[in-house]
C-alpha cells in the first residue's frame, strides 16, 4: 500500500520535463535536515557539530536546489507546472519566491549564529521549528488548492507560536506566544469556515476550477447581492481574507502583533515580519488571480471592484493606523511591530490594485494585464527591499540588544558614535523604510505607488488611497527620524555601557551585506531586480 | 639679402631679449644669491652690454650689406668744398652700382621669406627722394640706389587672425632702429656701469631712508633693494628696444606700456617716500591720458585701413598679401593721393598704384586720418612730456639718478620722438603744424622754468623737455632727419649731464640744491670737466670761424643737430610766413638754453663755495662712476661730427620714408609748405649764424651773472618777482591742473561718495530694513503658522497614536473578540456597499 504510493509519487511525472518529488526538492531538503537535527540529537552528535551547522548546510543545499530548478525552468520555456496532482504550482513566480524565502532563511540562521539566541542545547528545536515554519511557508507559495492555502498558513503558523514563546522562563515571551496562539486559532477557525464555505458553493477547491465553477454559476444569472449565492460567496471570501489579514496583521486584526513582536525575540520578530508576511502576500496574490478572472461576468466584476476598493480603503487604514500608533512607541521591537503593520498597509496597497485593476477589466480582455503584472512586479519588489531594510533593523536590534541588554529607545543613546556601523546600518534600514532616495525603500513605495495610481484610472478612490499612502510616508518619517536623533543627537550617558562593535567583526560584516543591498542595487540599479521581477510577475499572467 | 635680414634679426633680438633673460633671473635669484651681492649689477651690465655689441654688430652687419650707400649719396655735398668730388664720387659710383642692381633683383626670385618683399617703402621714398633730388639739381641718374634694400622686416610670431586683419609680433629693421638699437646699449650700458657705483648704497640689508621720517621721529628701515633696481634696470631696457624693434603699431603699443610701467616702477622706487610714490603715480597718470589717444589712433587705424603693419606683409608664394601703412598712405613716391574733393586720401599699394574695393578706390577720409595722427601723436605728448602734459618729467626725478639719466635719453621720453619720427608718413601737414607748434611751446616753456630753477636735476629735468620740444619742432616742420638727429645727440649729452649731476649728488652726500654749492671743480675735477663738455654741447656752443680752417663748423654733438632743426625751421617760416614764431622760439630758447646750462654749471662748479659743509664733504667719485662719465663726455663731444655730413645724420636720413616737402597739401583746410632739403641748406649758414649767436649771448649773461657776479642774480628775482614767482611755479600749470581737472575730480568723487552715503547707502539701508521687517513677520508667520499648524498636525497625530494605543489593551479576551467584530462589521461593511 505505501510503497504503490510511494511508487506514484515517484512515478508521477505530470507530464512534463519535471516530476513532483524533484520540483519539491528543496521542502524535502529542508525536512530531511529538520530529521538529521533531531537525529543528531538523539546521537549525541550536536556535542561536537553544532547544530547551526546542519541547518546552514541543509538550508543552503535547498538553496542551490531552488537555484537549479529557476535556472532550469528559466531555460525550458514552460508556463505553468501544476504537480502532485494539481495541489501544488510551480512557475517562475513560486521559484523567485522560492530563492528569496531560503536566502532569507540562510541570513536568519546567520544572524542567530550571530547573536546566540538559542543555546546549544536548544539550538535543535529552534533550527527545526524555524525551517518547518519555513517549509509551511514554502507550501503557501506554491499552493493551488484551498486546502493547500489552510495546510500551508496553518504550517508557516504553528511553529511560529512555538518560536514566539521560545525564551523560555520569561514571562512576557510565554504571554505573547499564548496570545499569538490563541488569536491565530481564532483567525484560523474564521478562515477555515470561509474555505469551506466557498468550496461547498463551488464545489471544487482547486485555483485553476475556481473561476471556471463562477462563470457558471452565475451563467445567466444576476451576481447582485440578491442573489444568495453571491452572499454566500461574500461570506466565504470575507472570511478567507479575515484568515489572511492575520497573517499581514492587517487591521482589525493586528491586535497580536505588538505584543507578539515585543514579546519575541528580535530574531524571531524579524523572521515573522519578513518571511511570513511576503508568503501571505505570495498567497493572497494566486489567491486573488484564482477568483477575480476576466472572465468573469460583468456584475461579478462589479462586486470584485467593490472589495478591491474595500480592501484599499483598509490597507490606506492599515497604514495610517501603524505609523500613528507608532508615534508613541518607547521600545525598538514594539516600534518595528507598528511598522510592520504600515507597511503591510503599503503593501496592501498593491493587491487593492491589482483587484481594482483585475475587476475593471471586460470580461475577456486583457488589456490591462501589463498594468496587473507591474503591480505584481511592485509587490515583489517591494517585498525583495523589504528582506533587507526590516531584517536589518530587526538584526541590529538584536546586535544592540546583545550588547547593551536593552531594546528600549532612549538606551540608543549616542550609540552613532560608539557603534558607528551598527548606527549606520539602522539609518540605512530606517530610512529606507522611510521611503527616501537613494535607497531601495523610495524604488519598492515608488512601484506600488504607480500601480496605485494605475489602478485610479478604474476608480478614482484609488487616488484617494495614493494620496494617503503618500501621506502616511510623511507620518512615518517622524518616528524613524526619531531613532536617529536618539543615536546621533544625545550624548551616550556616562553610566550607560560602552559599546564596540566594529565594522571588520562578524557582526559588523552582516551589518553591512545586509544594508549594502538596499542602496546598490535595490536603490540604484533598479533594472537589476525589478527586471527579474516583471519575468516573475507576467508568468502569472497567462495573456503575457 | 635674405640671409642679411636674418642675421640684423637674429643679432637685435639677441640684444633685444638678453636684457628680458637678465630681468628674470635677477629678479628670481635672490633664493641664490644674497642682498649683499653685486652679482644682479654684474649680470645686468654684462645683458646690455653684450646686447650693445651685438646692436653695434648688426650696425656694421647692415652697413656692409648695403655698401654703406648711405655715404654715398650726399645730400648736401653742394654746399662744401667737396661738392664737386662728391658729384664725381656720384658719378663713378654709378657702375658699379648698376653692376649690383641686377643682383638683388635676381635673387628675388628665389626669395620666398617674409622679410625679402620687404615694406622697401622708405628705400623706394628714398629713390624718390633721390629722383626730387635729381630733378631739382637737374642731375641725371637718379635711380640706382634704390637697388639696394636697406630695410628689412618681417613676422615673428603670429598673435592672432581676425578674419582679414592680423595681429602679430613683427620685426622692422632699417638704419632708424639700428641707429637707436646701437645708441640705446651703449648709454644703457654706460647708465649701468654708473649705478653700480651710484646704487651701492643699497647694497645692504639694513638700509635706513632719510627721506622718510616715521612718526616716532625715526628713519625709515629696511632692507637695501640693489638687485631689485638692476632688475628693472634691465626690464626698461628690453622694454624699450622691443619698441624700437617693433613692426607694427600694435606692438609699439604693447612695448609702450611696457615702458611706462618700468618708468613707473623705477620712478617709484623709494616707494616709502610719499613724493615718489606720488610722482610714480603722476608720470603713470600722465602718460595714460596721453596713451588714451594713442588708443583712438589705433583703432582708427584698425578699423579703417585693416592692418598695424608698418611693412608690406607677403606670402608664401611672394605676392604682397597686405600692404602696409607706408605704402598705404604714401606709395612708393611718398605723395598722399587725395581724391578731387580733397576730402579722402586714396589708399596704395605697394607699387604706388591705387587700390579698389570692387569699384570704388579704397580711401580713408581725410579727416579720419588726421584724428589718427593726432591720437598717436597724443600719446607722444604723453611719453614725451610735451605741453600740455609736461609736469610728470620734472617730478619723476624722485627716481635713482641714473634713471633720471635713463628716463632722459635713451628710453622713455626717447619713445615718444622715436615713435612721431617712426610715424611720420601717416602724419598729414595738419598734424605735423600742431606737432611743431606743440614743440614750439614745449620748448621755450620749459626753458623758462630751467632759468629759475636751483635743484641740479630740476634743471636738467627741464631741459630735457625744452629739448624734446626742439625734435617735436623739428619733425613738425618737416626736418625728419633733423629731429631724429637732435634726439641721438641729445641722448649722449643729456645722458653724459645726467650722470654727472648724479656724480655731484653722490660726491655731495645727496645734496641737490645748487645754490649750496660751488667751487666743486677743485673737488672732483673729472665731473666738471665732463659736465662742461656736456654744457657746451647741449648749449650749442661752436668756434666761429673754424670751419673756414677745418672744413666744417668746430662744435660738440649739440651745436649740429640743433643747427639742423633752427635751419629746417628758417626754411619753414620762410615759406609760411604766418608761422614765424616757429623760427623765433627756439632761436630764442637757443640762448635761453646756453644761459640756464651755464648758469648750472657755474653755480655748482665755479666761484666760491656756499656751503662749507657740503664743499668740505664733497669728494670724486671711483672709477666705476667716472669712466662713464668720460666715454659719454667723448660721445657728447664727436658723436655728430660732421654736422649733417657727417656719418650719423646720413645714417638716419636713410630711413626718411618721406621727402622732405612732400607733404604739401594745398586743397587741404591748411596750406603748408615743407621745406625740400635743398631750401634748408640755402639757410643753414643764417640760420646757423643767428643759433651760434643766440647761445653766446645766453653763455655771456650767464657769465657775467653767475662767475663775475656783476648783478646780483637774487635781486633780479626780486626785481622781477612777478615773472619770478610765475616762473618757479613752473608756469602754475601743476595749479591749474589741480583747478582744472585734480579739484573737479575730487568734487565729483565727494558728490559721488556723497551720492554713494546718501542714496545707495540709503536704498540699501531701506532695502535692508525691508527684508528685516519682511522677515521678521515673516518669521512670525512661520513660527506662528506653519510650525503651528506643523505642531498641530504632529500633536494631533501623537494624540491619535496614544489613543490608539488605548485600544491595544493587552487583554487576549478582548483580542479574539475583536475578530468576531471585525469579521461582522467588515461583511456589514460590504454589503453595505455591493452594488445591491
């Protein structure tokens, strides 16, 4: 029974150059190191290899695997692979995110190296914990089926709980995993109701089926809100989105984040706001191609211009909600949090967009796909800057943090001239989440502005949502600013610990592979990345 | 003949540039060298020197190339002895002549340099002159000296093109230049020699100025500047001979300023005496208004005639590519061709045909040229101390003597004559009437002001004008030779006095005032017989008589070139007779001269001491300052021996580019008539009489007033104290100029400095104000406004952001309730806005 099944899997080759095991490659890598980590433990072999060792290696190997496979699939001219039996995708689009997933995943494991967050002894568990999450993550980019969409967030979710609460014997570590688990039971409960739901409705839970099973349903029929099935359908997406705005903590519900990012460590917080965040986006964008078609009919097209402008008018929310809560934030990591929040505001920004863009569409045109794939393009782009900027200020904190026990602002302190680098770097980061030039920050809001502003010409409230997306960028600068001025501006008290960390240290040479990205070439050679982004980007659109 | 241009040119650029060679690394060595060296003299010395025997050189280069013709045409044999031999001479030299006519006219064709085609414009005019010559005296052959090319020219570098017109460094050679070349070294040389006696003083590091008193009643200190003043010894005298080598106007120009800025520096140089810096500034003031119309002249000249050359440029292939000023005003006959109106002047070329522009003939208007003429000549006025701007000579004794005595002869007011004799033939009669008149005036003004004169070098100050004035005359009334020949005889003697007097003044302890001395003779025995050589010589003193026993008038160097210019304007007046005073003045000023020059040198050398204290101190100077003093006093004495048969005159006369009484011009508003050389010498003898008598009469008053006291000179001045005071008051022409332009310019400087406090200062201020006032509010606004509004906005959102920090409350129970409400509100929310 088992080895027939192993022998289709294996067997199975989907009809093209690629078969499902070798296009899962590198999930199966990073599972076969999460085992060799736990076996090495139980061997006794992390006495003598340090674990980091093995998650470094596996994750990199998954890494060169991830290279071949876009390198191979860049060269072979295909679409689209659908494998394992339509449940999982793979196009250029799941293979870019793929890449930036492990290399994040590579810079993670180095920044823990770094800062020795999790001791020896629990340095397995983490290590697995944080390549299961990622694998989960993995399966959200490359998902084709609801139920790889739950299987997925639920997988990327529930080791992330686990590493919330991983500072053991401290209490507001356990109460922000606690509460981290308990909402994201809450919002995924909400999100399985809204699968199942539309899947009931349609009757098929596959993306490709999805808009297929629409046009039918409403063959002939009105998709006015009078229509039972458009309600019920309202539900079911309403409450899939509510599932995803957990994920983004997109407000209202970004209620755990603050407390989980402050109450987690600065590694971990950056792993979440980053990884996790840019697989929800990579979701949510198949997620929003499977329903909103051209195809679609005409008032179909209507209702889904009504939710893309509903969900512009959240994400302007969103992102005027994080900075200002921001304002008043006295500790590092909390401040990221908010952050965090705005800029899956800004972010949200593009998916409205692209919706907006999508549903204005006449059914069967395609005219505006360009339009759609550089919204795309922006959001990948932005989420490549976002790697670095938030990672880095995540990882200086860390590195502040290791140096002076503290997370809290006004102990940063005249750091500029006792840390220059580690202060640099954080400007760099800061201001680029800012959105100033010359950095990557100013070229990733740029893109997204514009498709915004692209998406004005469907509905003009769109503008109105650029204007404050625009605006929120004023807003923002205050409180970023106001780290600096802590760094630069106030004299470090004479009692306060005296840092050093200078720039040719480990510490000080991730400092700078991580922050040099975000001038050169994400904020200056533009073409670089934004051009493998647009590839990425037009794969998902079949007209291109 | 080629080869012969080259080597003149070659040899004078060499004198030309040592002195440059020599200003640099004087000026640059001191890092070698210490203040205490002589080492800068020496090298000075050794630069003009070598340039005066590579000047003497060329001057022989150049009179062996043309065969000496320039002693073989004798223009004024008929009234010697010899006159007959000299018509034979002519004659036999006729062949041999002709023998050499076809050879340069061979090698022409060759001839592709610059230089060959050569502006032959004054050797031509000298043809011609040669063919009035003959015409005249009915003499037969006329032709062949215009044969040999006595001048050469040509193009050293070129500065720059302008479409057709051409500015470039060009070089102009005829007897003139290698005359002034030759003479220039060898006084400058001499000069040189005589301050490194005279400047020895300085030759310290502590030199303490007793002309300058500090306000804590002490000397002026500093350290002695020996090298620096040989420096720009050398710096005038490449200067100066650039000028005279230049061929064309522009580069005169160029060189000219040069000159003033060398006289200004050496003028200036005890800088810390106020009365130096003042009389550097004076001469540099002076000459720029002199120089303002020098620069109308140029750019008349520019404009209207296309070209500063003063020679015909040529090209490759050996045709006249640009006719040059000569030709072009003059032809090859040294007639102007006016057009029937008389009011233009017909533009040659350089075969003395007319030139076309398309149709018409090419022609500059008549009265546009004699603006140019006048303009340049402006700026003779100007270097040359001439009336009205004479008053900047007399105070530029401030400088070191032996600038004086450089200032004096060889260079600068020297440029200013040079330049009228260089610039003859664009000058038209009128020019040339208020040229002489200028003179005229200049002449016996400044004479005048010599008479009461008491500072030794004032005096001579003032004859040097007086002096300058005779040339001026003499070229104004159409004596080019004469004129030219007076400043080469002048440079000697007024050199030779100026170095004597500068003897006097070191060997008296820098004593100036004549009437402090006296009985100097039996002191320094070599300056008194010297300076009385040199008074002979400018007072025009001769042996009556002798030249029935030797051939020729016995006289120093002064008697024949002032003869020459008191004949021209005997000549002149005799056929204007509306301009006798032409003749009247300088005869007068003759006597005048003899009586101021004796007057000095008896006064300082002859009677009874004045002073004890300045006899008992006074002494003879080393050998280093007398040597000079005894070549120049030989070269006073002979230099013009022969009169104006003589070698010298012959010399210049050469490069006459004019005729003389070529320039008539009777459709024009004046009507003159220049003297032809052979009118001249119909009243040589008169006019030679009368001179030789004037300055007797000047020579005995001085005696009888100054040696044997028969009247007391001071009681005179009393008697006169009218004409006395005018006189000292140097005609109160430094008073006038300060009413006239000093005491206007300043009022206007006060009304402008007034205009400058009062309006502009006062829209400033206002302006000022304004923008305070303006800023102020607006300061107000933006701290009030904007930064209100800006605050408001920021503490809006800060409230924003800590009320929504309410929300987030901690409480879990209330976070998962927020997804209930979350979820319902958002589906209300929808379907509230779906299209129903």
């Amino acid at each position: 029974m088992f080895s027939t099944l192993l022998n289709q899997i294996l067997s199975d080759s989907t009809g093209q150059p690629f078969g499902s095991l070798q296009l899962f490659g590198p999930e199966l890598t990073l599972s076969a190191g999460i085992v060799l980590m736990l076996l090495a433990r139980l061997c006794g072999i992390d006495r003598r290899l340090p674990t980091h060792w093995i998650a470094l290696w596996m994750t990199f190997i998954a890494f060169s695997l991830g290279v071949f496979q876009f390198v191979e699939f860049s060269r072979s001219d295909l679409g689209t692979v659908e494998y394992f039996s339509g449940l999982m995708v793979f196009d250029r689009f799941s293979a870019l995110f793929r890449l930036g997933l492990l290399l994040f995943l590579i810079f993670t494991i180095t920044l823990t190296v770094i800062s020795g967050i999790p001791d020896r002894d629990d340095a397995p568990d983490f290590y697995s914990l944080l390549m299961g999450a990622s694998v989960g993550m993995l399966l959200m980019g490359g998902a084709n089926h609801l139920l790889m969409l739950f299987l997925g967030v639920e997988m990327s979710s529930v080791p992330s709980y686990a590493m919330v609460g991983f500072l053991k014997g401290r209490k507001a570590s356990s109460e922000a995993a606690l509460k981290f688990v308990v909402y994201g039971a809450g919002a995924a409960g909400v999100m399985l109701y809204g699968i199942s739901l539309i899947a009931g409705l349609l009757g098929t839970a596959e993306f490709p089926q999805i808009a297929i099973q629409l046009q039918t349903l409403f063959a002939g029929e009105s998709a006015a809100l009078s229509n039972p099935a458009i309600r019920l359908l309202m539900l079911g997406i309403l409450m899939l989105l509510v599932g995803f705005a957990f994920k983004l903590s997109v407000v209202p519900f970004h209620f755990w984040t603050p407390d989980v990012f402050q109450g987690a460590s600065a590694e971990v917080g950056g792993f979440l706001s980053v990884a996790s965040k840019s697989a929800a986006f990579v979701l949510l964008v198949r997620t929003v191609l499977a329903f909103v078609t051209p195809a679609s009919s005409a008032d179909l097209g209507q209702i889904y211009l009504t939710l893309g402008l509903g969900i512009g008018v959240i994400a302007a929310i969103t992102a005027t909600f994080g900075n200002l809560a921001a304002y008043s934030q006295t500790n590092m990591k909390r401040l990221l949090a908010y952050s965090t929040i705005a800029h899956s505001g800004y972010m949200l920004m593009a998916i409205a967009a692209l919706i907006v863009l999508r549903a204005g569409l006449e059914p069967g045109s395609t005219g505006y796909d360009d339009r759609c794939a550089r919204a795309v393009e922006g959001l990948l782009y932005y989420l490549a800057v976002y790697f670095f900027m938030n990672l880095g200020a995540f990882a200086i904190t860390a590195l502040i943090r290791n140096e002076t026990f503290s997370e809290e602002i006004e102990d940063y302190a005249g750091l500029g001239f006792q840390a220059p680098i580690l202060a640099i770097g954080m400007g760099m980061c800061l201001f680029s989440l800012v959105g100033l030039p010359p950095l990557g920050g100013f070229v990733g809001k740029l893109f997204i502005f514009a498709a915004v502003y692209d998406s004005g010409f469907v509905h003009p409230l769109m503008w109105g949502i650029l204007a404050i997306g625009g605006l929120n960028t004023v807003f923002s600068l205050f409180y970023y600013i106001r780290v600096m001025k802590t760094m630069y501006l106030q004299e470090r008290p004479a009692t306060a610990r005296a840092l050093r960390v200078p720039a040719w240290s480990y510490s000080g040479a991730f400092v700078l592979i991580l922050t040099l990205p975000l001038l050169l070439p994400l904020g200056t050679a533009v073409q670089l990345v934004s051009g493998v982004a647009k590839r990425a980007a037009m794969s998902l659109f079949a007209g291109l | 003949m080629g080869s012969t241009g080259e080597t003149l040119r070659n040899l004078l650029t060499l004198a030309w540039l040592l002195p440059l060679i020599g200003f640099l690394v004087e000026i640059y060595a001191l890092c070698w060298t210490h203040r205490l060296s002589k080492a800068p003299a020496y090298l000075a010395v050794g630069c003009i020197a070598a340039g005066f025997v590579c000047s003497f050189t060329a001057l022989m280069t150049w009179g062996v190339q043309t065969d000496w013709v320039v002693f073989q045409s004798t223009h004024h044999d008929e009234h010697h002895e010899g006159d007959h031999h000299g018509e034979q001479h002519h004659a036999d030299e006729h062949d041999a002549e002709t023998a050499h006519v076809a050879e340069p006219a061979k090698t022409d064709e060759h001839h592709k340099h610059a230089e060959k085609a050569v502006a032959s414009a004054p050797a031509d005019a000298l043809a011609a002159t040669h063919a009035d010559h003959a015409a005249e005296h009915g003499d037969g052959h006329s032709e062949e000296h215009a044969a040999k090319p006595t001048v050469f020219a040509g193009t050293f570098y070129n500065l720059g093109s302008f479409g057709p017109l051409k500015i470039s460094l060009d070089w102009y050679i005829d007897s003139l230049t290698l005359v002034m070349f030759t003479m220039v070294t060898f006084i400058a040389t001499c000069i040189h020699i005589f301050a490194m006696g005279y400047m020895q003083d300085e030759l310290t590091e502590d030199y303490v100025d007793h002309e300058v008193h500090l306000a804590n009643h002490e000397h002026f200190h500093r350290p002695g500047r020996f090298y620096r003043f040989f420096s720009f010894l050398s710096l005038f005298c490449f200067s100066m001979l650039g000028l005279v080598l230049a061929g064309n106007i522009f580069q005169v120009f160029i060189f000219w300023e040069l000159v003033g800025v060398c006289s200004y520096l050496l003028i200036g140089f005890y800088v810390e005496r106020k009365s130096a810096s003042t009389a550097a500034n004076k001469a540099f003031i002076m000459n720029r208004v002199g120089d303002f119309g020098f620069l109308i002249g140029l750019m008349i000249i520019w404009t209207s005639l296309g070209t500063f050359q003063f020679f015909d440029s040529v090209d490759a292939e050996g045709h006249t590519s640009q006719v040059g000023l000569f030709h072009l005003i003059r032809g090859t006959t040294g007639e102007m061709q006016l057009s029937a109106d008389g009011q233009q002047v017909l533009l040659q070329n350089e075969v003395g045909e007319l030139l076309t522009a398309g149709e018409n003939l090419r022609s500059i208007p008549y009265w546009l040229l004699v603006t140019a003429g006048l303009g340049i000549f402006a700026g003779c006025i100007g270097k040359s101390a001439q009336f009205p701007l004479q008053t900047w000579l007399p105070d530029a004794m401030e400088g070191p003597t032996p600038v004086s005595a450089l200032v004096h002869s060889a260079t600068m007011v020297a440029a200013g004559v040079y330049l009228a004799g260089r610039f003859y033939p664009v000058f038209t009669p009128e020019v040339l009437l208020v040229i002489a008149y200028i003179g005229c005036i200049t002449l016996f003004l400044a004479a005048t002001i010599a008479v009461v004169a008491t500072d030794i070098k004032k005096v001579l100050a003032y004859s040097t004008i007086s002096q300058l004035g005779y040339m001026m005359l003499g070229i104004g009334v159409g004596g080019w030779g004469a004129g030219l020949f007076h400043l080469v005889t002048h440079a000697f003697f007024k050199s030779l006095l100026f170095l004597c007097s500068g003897s006097v003044i070191a060997g008296c302890h820098h004593e100036q005032d004549m009437r402090k001395m006296g009985g100097l003779w039996k002191k320094m025995p070599i300056t008194a017989a010297t300076m009385l050589v040199g008074v002979i010589a400018i007072a025009g003193l001769a042996i009556p008589g002798s030249q029935a026993v030797l051939g020729e008038t016995f006289a120093f160097s002064g008697f024949h070139s002032k003869d020459a210019i008191v004949a021209t304007a005997l000549a002149y007046t005799k056929l204007n007779a509306v301009h006798g005073l032409l003749f009247l003045a300088p005869l007068v000023t003759a006597g005048i001269t003899a009586f101021y020059m004796f007057r000095l040198w008896f006064m300082t050398f002859a009677g009874a001491p004045q002073d004890e204290h300045v006899y008992d101190h006074a002494h003879e100077n080393p050998a280093v300052m007398t040597g000079p003093l005894l070549v120049l006093s030989l070269l006073a004495a002979t230099c013009a021996i022969g009169g104006e048969s003589g070698p010298l005159y012959k010399l210049l006369a050469l490069s006459e580019a004019v005729p003389a009484g070529a320039s008539t011009a009777p459709s024009s508003p004046v009507t003159i008539v220049l003297p032809t050389h052979g009118q001249v010498h119909a009243v040589h003898a008169t006019a030679g009489k009368f001179a030789l008598l004037a300055a007797g009469l000047g020579t005995l008053v001085a005696y009888l007033l100054y040696c044997r006291k028969a009247l007391n000179p001071a009681e005179i001045g009393r008697q006169f104290s009218g004409v006395y005071g005018f006189l000292v008051d140097k005609w109160r022409f430094d008073e006038l100029y300060d009413f006239l332009f000093v005491k206007p310019a300043h009022s206007v400087g006060r009304w402008c400095q007034g205009f400058d406090k009062v309006v502009l200062d006062g829209v400033l201020h206002g302006a000022s104000s304004l923008v305070m006032l303006v800023s102020t509010w607006d300061r107000w606004f933006d701290e009030r406004m904007i930064d209100g509004l800006v605050n408001l906005v920021g503490q809006v959102t800060g409230q924003a952001g800590r009320s929504l920090r309410v929300v987030q409350t901690g409480h879990l129970r209330q976070y998962v309730m927020w997804i209930a409400v979350g979820v319902v509100v958002l589906f209300a929310a929808l379907f509230t806005a779906l299209p129903k």
